[in-house]
C-alpha cells in the first residue's frame, strides 16, 4: 500500500529525514513510534503530501506522490490537532466537508459520527467540545468516505480509558473490512495492541522493530 524509497528530508540545513525506506502491506495496522521530534510527523506528512522530500519516491497504491498526485487517493488523515468551526455543530461540521467532497450523502455523516461514539443529533457548539470529542470527530472525518487507507498521528490524545477501548476496537474492526491503517502513538500498549508491524523513528532515521 506504501512504499517509502529512500527519502530524506533537509529543512534549512537540519535533517528531518535520513534515508528512509520501508513498505506497508495493505490490510494491516501498521505502527509508528518515536520520541517528540525524532521525525515520525514529517514522515506522515511526505507520505500524505504536505511536505515535499528533498529527495527519494514515496508510492502509496502505485501512485508516486508529488508526480502521479498531489495527494494519496482514498485516504483518511489525522495529523496534529483535527481543525473545525468553532461556532457549528459536529454534524454541521461534517455534513459541510461532504458537501464540498459531494462522494458521500447525510445518511453517511451521521453513521461515521455513531461508529466513533459521538451523537450527531448534539447540538453543541464544536468549541464546547472536550479534546476527545474534537479527537473522536477528527476520527469520524477521517472515515466518513470509507477510504482504504488511514494514516493517524496520536488518534488516541485526549480519549478516556473507556475512548481509548472504544478505539482500538474501531481500528481492528477496519482492520477485518481490509483497511490499511499507520499509526503513530506514544503508548506502548496502543501499539502492542493494534499492529502488525512496528517501526521506530530515532534522530529522523527509521529502524523495524
């Protein structure tokens, strides 16, 4: 599903990236670990096409990106803080997004919004949200239009224990439909739990667990 070729990355003379290579099978989670600046982010966002390598390819379902596509097709994202308007509800929220994509119809809105464990007929304000519902919406954006890949920097921040088993619940159960889900997460146990493959990034460097 990804295939990252030998990709560095230097931003003004600091190497974020150092020679990365590594592959993701479809159909697995497939998890990412570091320490805060040791390069898993960036990573995530060569792969999603947010930062361009200063060198190497980067494939994700046979489309080099930044030459095939800007961005990877069918693909849900959450990296850093999921951003909404502040004054609309969760639902209003998403149904907009819909609306500009046009792929997916309300029916479908509210079902995401179900699936993560949120009420999609709350009429509160997103800027009243707790962290984990503003998480758990991110979550429910990030799959609304059934993609076959996700890629998620700390989808777990700001979710109770009982969000937490929610969660991990939710990403083997997409797991079982053959989604391909990376993952980047602090927790030991989110990890041990979910993946298949584990990956550390150490000083922009990648090493297989």
């Amino acid at each position: 599903m990804i295939v990252v070729d030998s990709v560095n990355l230097t931003i003004n003379k600091t190497k974020i990236l150092k020679d990365v290579t590594i592959s993701f099978e479809q159909g697995k989670i497939h998890g990412l670990i570091g320490r805060n600046g040791s390069g898993k982010t960036m990573l995530m966002k060569c792969i999603c096409g947010f930062v361009k390598p200063t060198s190497g390819e980067i494939t994700v379902a046979g489309l080099r990106i930044g030459k095939d596509c800007d961005f990877p097709k069918n693909t849900g994202i959450i990296i850093e803080t999921p951003a909404f308007i502040p004054y609309y509800s969760g639902f209003k929220n998403l149904k907009l997004l819909s609306e500009l994509s046009g792929t997916i119809d309300k029916q479908r809105v509210r079902e995401s919004m179900i699936e993560v464990g949120l009420d999609p007929d709350l009429r509160r304000m997103v800027r009243k949200y707790s962290l984990g519902m503003r998480q758990r919406l991110g979550l429910a954006q990030a799959t609304m239009e059934n993609p076959n890949l996700l890629i998620l920097d700390e989808p777990m921040n700001g979710l109770d224990k009982d969000g937490v088993r929610d969660m991990r619940e939710y990403f083997l159960s997409l797991k079982e439909k053959g989604k391909t889900i990376l993952i980047a997460s602090h927790s030991a146990e989110d990890i041990e739990t979910l993946c298949d493959t584990v990956c550390e990034m150490d000083k922009g460097s990648l090493y297989v667990k």
